[in-house]
C-alpha cells in the first residue's frame, strides 16, 4: 500500500520534472543565428541648409507630427481618421492575429498535461450469457470511477520550437511595424489631400475675386460702349475674359470635390454627406530636420518591418535543418481507478505508466533538402526586399529635399512674377483709359495676372504637400526603438475622435 502510494504520487512528477529539464537552456539549436546586415548608406544629403540638420527627433514629435504645421482641421480630421478608419482598423486586427499566432508557438515550449475524469454506475443481468465479465448467476451492480491525467511533452532537442517561436516573434514585430507603417501612410495621405484641397481653395477664391472684377469690368464696358465711348470688341472680349474665368472656377470645383470624397474616405464617413468649408491656405511649411541618411534605417517603420521580415524567414532556416534530426516524445499517465468513489482517494488505487519514444525519418525522397533550400530561398528574397526598401528610403527622402529646394526658389521668383503682372495690369488699365493701347492689352494683362497668381497658389500648395511627404520618409517622429516592447502587449486603438 505505501510503495503504491509513493508510486503514484512521485512518478507523475517525476515526468514532469523530466519535462522541464529539457526545456532549459542546454539545448543545441540548429540553424543560423540571425545578424542583422549592414545597408549601404550615404554619407550626407545632397541638400543645402536648412533642411538638414543633425537630430531629427527634435524637430517631429513622435506622436502627431501634423501639428508640426498648426492647422487646427488637420488635427481635428487626423484624429478621426486614427479612430474609424477601416484599413488602420484591419492592420489592428491583423497585429491581433500576430500576437496569438506567437503566443501559440511560445506555448508549444512547454509540456501539455490533461485530465479526463469520468465515472459510471452499471448492473448485470442475472440472466445473462456465459462469457460475461462476471461468472455468477446473480445480478450485479458494478460503478467505475476514473480520475486520470496524462502529460505529454516533446523534448526541443535541436531547437526546431524554439527557431520557430523566434520566427512568430519576429514576424510579430513585423507586423507591429506595418502598422505603424498604415498608420503613417494613412495620416500623411490624409495631410496631403487636405493641404491639396486647400489649394484648391485659394485657386477657386482667387478665379472668384477675378470673375467679380471683371464682372464689374464688363458692366463698365457696357455703358462705355452705350456712350460711344468703347467698341463692341472690347464689350466681346471683356465677355469672353469673363465666361473663360467662371468656366475656369467650375472645373476646379469639380476637382475639389473629389479631394473632399478623398479625404471622408480616409477618416471613415460617408461621401455624400462630408463637407468642409471653403479656406484658403494659411499654413506655412516648418523646417524639417533631416539628420543623417545613416539614421533613417532606425526610424522607418517600412524599413523596421522588412528586417523583421529578413529575422523571420532566418528563423525558418533552422526550422527546416531539424527536421534532419530526430524527435523525442515523452509521455506519462497516472492517476486514480475504483470501482466506489470513496475508494478512488485510497493509495491501491492509484495507477501510472511512463514512455518514451524516439522517431527519425530515414527516407522522404529529398523533401527536407528541398525545405532547407526553400527556407534558404526565402531568407534570401526577404534580404533583397530590405535592401530595396533601404534604397527606396534614400530617394524617397532625397527627392522630397530637392523638391522643397526647387519650390523654395519658385516661391520667390513666383511672388515676384505676382507682382510684375499687377503693376502691368495697372499701366494696361491706365494706358487703355488714356486712349494709348486698345482694350486687348488689359485682356491680356489679367490673363497673366490671374495664371501667376494661379501658378503661386500651386506652388504654395505643393511645398506643403512635399513637406507632408518629407515627415512620411522620415518616419514621421518614429523610431525602431519601440519594437523591443512588443512582445505581449498590444497596442491599444484608439477610440473614434481621440488622438
């Protein structure tokens, strides 16, 4: 009775400490240990001051980088797009599924064990055949109780579970670092839309401005020619200056509207029904800090989620190199068995059995080879796709520096253009009234007048587009910091209206 009941109770145990020795960190692990690779990077920006500096985290906020150009709308818009839009929702979802599928596989680390109690009362016939467990002629009432538990536990000998939960992880982080990505992509296409709309704004209110002017014009015309004292040409062409210029206005309206349906989509209402009121533009692009080209691999999350990517597809490697070696299974099961329930506690009761067991393929036709090229393969095309989301980064940046240099310099030359043209709009009004030049002249003064104010209404629309695209190939304030966090937790979404 005392030896059964140190046997029950020990062996169990004793399996599962068996268990959890081989999970300790003796173990060999198969595969290449991941080494992140060096990227080639440029020693500096070809750019002129002030667009590079040395420490770009100053300069965007990590969080939030629109309010860098303090446009209380933008703000407003930004925050509702962090809240309801639906591919920042999914990229959410798809994080979710990322955490779990690694909490799976960190999971599989550990020994399983279960229990299956069950319990049964059941009675004999007395008339019952011969050949019946019970050779008596009278009726008998037999209960089976069973309280059982089993443990299982393959042993990671040559680390295949480990590699494994070492891919789950990185491709956790990648997706970590896509969402980022979303996120940035999303609030930077939001800014874009919404400062090209504005544009769009100063253009229609400038087509306004001059639609009135030259309506007042042309009534003017009117009564000039009524007196005699204008010709029926300059009546015409005051007319058709005037109809080019509203036609001119309705067409921009058109494009405005579709920025407006843009822009709903981004932050999750309904076309039909999203308006924002007319403005012109009254931002003024910040001056963004660059820094240098060798710190923008810590600070994309694209470039963050391709070498996590690159991690994954290396884990893979060693995952396929162990399916050469073989496995161990351990197993166990112990537990309590009586025919009463108040025996089924007793120490005669009790029953376990241990096992152990070793498999090793000895022949597949070449498919374990062919998985180790194939996880090698794979690791290689991840390498390829983060050295050119590197090179990507590098023009993506250097691109957005030159564009703000070139519109920096159209900025000033176009301002001057502005005012050219309405000094010369004023000496063709003062030329036609003193009867030196014909009315075709002041025509074609407000033509140039309205295209140059058009063309720098463009210009300042496009230094902040290219300033909102600038922050997005810097990363928008992130840095690659933030990925040695995610092992657990997830990011909490933010609730609709909230930043």
């Amino acid at each position: 009775m005392r030896s059964g009941q140190v046997h029950a109770r020990a062996c169990p145990a004793a399996l599962l400490g068996v268990a959890l020795l081989a999970v300790g960190p003796g173990c060999v692990t198969v595969g290449p240990d991941y080494r992140r690779p060096a990227a080639q990077a440029p020693a500096s920006w070809d750019a002129i001051p002030p667009w590079r500096e040395a420490e770009p985290r100053d300069a965007v906020p990590r969080t939030g980088w629109w309010t860098l150009f303090h446009d209380e709308q933008l703000e407003l818009l930004e925050g509702e797009l962090l809240g309801a839009n639906p591919t920042l929702q999914a990229a959410f979802a798809h994080l979710d599924q990322a955490r779990a599928s690694a909490a799976v596989q960190d999971a599989n680390l550990y020994p399983v064990l279960a229990a299956a109690p069950s319990l049964g009362v059941e009675r004999y016939s007395a008339n019952r055949p011969t050949g019946t467990p019970q050779h008596v002629s009278a009726s008998v009432t037999q209960g089976n109780y069973l309280l059982p538990f089993t443990l299982s536990y393959e042993v990671d000998l040559l680390g295949r579970r480990r590699r494994t939960i070492e891919a789950a992880l990185a491709t956790y982080q990648a997706s970590a670092a896509d969402l980022e990505n979303v996120r940035l992509v999303l609030t930077a296409e939001l800014a874009a839309d919404y400062f090209t709309l504005r544009q769009l704004d100063t253009q229609i209110a400038i087509l306004d401005r001059t639609v009135e002017s030259l309506r007042r014009a042309l009534d003017l015309q009117i009564s000039r020619h009524a007196g005699g004292i204008a010709s029926g040409l300059d009546v015409a062409q005051g007319a058709t200056l005037l109809d080019t210029t509203r036609t001119q206005a309705t067409l921009i309206r058109i494009q405005r509207r579709q920025f407006e349906d843009a822009i709903a989509l981004l932050v999750g209402s309904p076309a039909p029904g999203f308006r924002l009121e007319q403005r012109e533009i009254e931002a003024e692009p910040p001056r963004i800090d660059a820094a240098l080209p060798s710190d923008l691999l810590e600070r994309r999350p694209d470039i963050a989620e391709a070498e996590r990517q690159m991690a994954a597809a290396n884990a893979q490697i060693g995952v396929a190199q162990a399916a050469y070696y073989p496995s161990l299974e351990l197993s166990g099961q112990g537990g309590w068995n009586a025919q009463g329930i108040s025996l089924l506690m007793n120490p005669a009761s009790g029953f376990w059995a241990l096992a152990a067991s070793l498999a090793q393929t000895v022949f597949d036709g070449g498919a374990r080879q062919a998985e180790v090229k194939l996880s090698q393969a794979g690791y290689e095309a991840a390498l390829a796709g983060y050295r050119a989301t590197v090179l990507n980064a590098f023009r993506e940046v250097q691109d957005d520096l030159a564009g703000l240099e070139v519109l920096d310099v159209a900025r000033r030359s176009q301002d001057d253009a502005v005012a050219s043209s309405r000094r010369q709009l004023d000496l063709a009004n003062d030329r036609y009234v003193g009867g030196l030049a014909s009315y075709l002249d002041v025509v074609s003064a407000q033509q140039t007048l309205l295209a140059n104010e058009q063309q720098a209404a463009i210009i300042r629309g496009q230094r902040l587009v290219t300033t909102v695209m600038l922050v997005k190939a810097l990363g928008g304030g992130w840095d690659d910091r933030s990925l040695a966090s995610v092992v657990r937790e997830v990011p909490r979404r933010p609730t609709p209206g909230r930043m």
